[in-house]
C-alpha cells in the first residue's frame, strides 16, 4: 500500500476511533420482587435509591392518596459539569388522571425534608426542580407537560397538551447540552423533539439529582409504572473533532508533495 494511502487509512481509523464515547451513568433495572425501591441499589452504579413508599424496586408506583396537596419522589445524585453531553431518560405507564414526573432535581428537597417523605414539597413541582415533565390521563388538563423550571415555571409551549396516548408507555427523554457558556437541553417525547430550551444560569448549580416524583391520588386507583431508566454522557465532540482536522490537513500536505 502506498504510504499516502496508509496515512489516510490511519487518519479514517482514528476519526472512528475519537468519536465520543457515550458512558453510562444510571441505567437501572426494575426487577425488584416488589419491594420497597429507598435504599436498593441502582443496577450500574450501585448508588442506593432514596424514594417514598410508594416507589417500588419493581418500577410499581403506587398510588398516594390524600386529600389535598401531597406527593413523593424517588432520587439518585447527579452534578452536571461543563462541557458534556447528558441524555436522561425514563419510560412511564400512567393512564391514571395524576401525574408521575421524570427530570432533574436538587440536591436535597426544601425545608430539612427527606426524599423518602412523604409531602407535596418533595415533588418536582414544589422541591425547585429543573428540567422536568410529566405525564397523566386527565380529561381537564394535558396529559403531557414540560417545564423549565423551577418547578411549574417555563411551561414548554410545544410539549403541552394531550400530546401522546398515556394509556401506553410514554418515554420521556432530555438532553443537557452543556459544551457553550449557555447550557441547552432538548426536550423529546416518545423519540420525537418537542422543543430546545436555554438553560437558566441558576440551573448550573440548582441541579444535584434526577429521579422521579408523583402527585397525590384523589382516590384509590391501579398506580403506574417506571419502565426503564436511564443517564448517559458523552464528552464533548470538539476535542476529536479538532484531532480529525489535524490529522487530515497533514494528509493534504503530503498530497500536495506527493
């Protein structure tokens, strides 16, 4: 083989081989026996869950009910850093008319609560969440909603509404792009992307998890479900990217000698 051939062909070989490599973080399995999910371990990491009653280690939701305003979460620790590529995501079964959410959390819920509590302030909707959404089957209010945060704040104009079928598995999916001084995240609903959001610079150091939390029941019905779950990374294309760019302008060089 030529030797301008060969330097091509390790130039191709080293593109391949620099492309970012997607690193799992969480991906956890739900088969569990139907015990409770707080303090079991996460499938990859083995990381220990902290999550209310109601969550199980066979992805169960139960259902929580109350008269008023009240809820439970289910959380892992999560620190987003710079220049990364996240992906979050979970697949929920909730045909019941309140909502289970799936999305970044803080570090600890407010007021000296616990995440294994049980309380409407542990819920993403009041525990200063960012980079969330829900789903439900509600006939006076839309089954799929995303927020910026915190909490209810920043609704997604494009991911709310009666947006998918919630009596089947809806898959939630978000994307934290953190490469620019101005993170993004990409919200998709069932593999299709709803809308892309700058992230508020609060954000940056609000977010010290991920997880789940549900509303509360008006009355007694079947619960829901976790499917699966997961969060990934990978690292910032730039750095192969510009390794590639060198490689290749030397292989015009020597054409050029050739």
């Amino acid at each position: 083989m030529k030797p301008n051939r060969i330097l091509l062909t390790a130039i191709l070989g080293t593109g391949l081989a620099t492309a970012p490599a997607q690193l799992v973080i969480y991906n956890h399995a739900f088969t569990g026996a139907g015990g409770p999910l707080d303090g079991s371990p996460e499938t990859v990491s083995g990381t220990l869950w902290q999550a209310g009653s109601m969550f199980l280690d066979n992805g169960v939701v139960q259902t929580l009910v109350a008269g008023s305003a009240n809820g439970q979460a289910a959380w892992l620790p999560f620190t987003p850093l710079d220049g990364l590529i996240y992906t979050a995501t979970a697949t929920l079964l909730n045909n019941q008319p309140n909502w289970i959410a799936f999305g970044f959390m803080p570090a600890n819920p407010p007021a000296g609560l616990s995440w294994t509590d049980t309380d409407f302030q542990v819920r993403h909707s009041n525990n200063g969440a960012y980079l969330w959404a829900l789903t439900r089957n509600n006939p006076t209010a839309s089954d799929q909603q995303a927020f910026t945060g915190p909490n209810t704040t920043g609704v997604l104009s494009n991911f709310n509404g009666d947006l998918v079928d919630p009596s089947q598995p809806v898959e939630i999916k978000i994307v934290l792009d953190t490469t620019a001084s101005t993170w993004t995240a990409e919200f998709f609903l069932n593999g299709v992307s709803r809308q892309t959001i700058n992230v508020p610079d609060a954000a940056k150091t609000a977010i010290g998890g991920i997880g789940f939390s549900r509303d509360r029941n008006a009355t007694d019905n079947p619960g829901g479900a976790i499917q699966s779950f997961s969060l990934t990374v990978i690292p910032e294309p730039a750095t192969g990217a510009l390794l590639l760019t060198g490689l290749m302008a030397l292989w015009f060089v020597r054409q050029r000698r050739a």
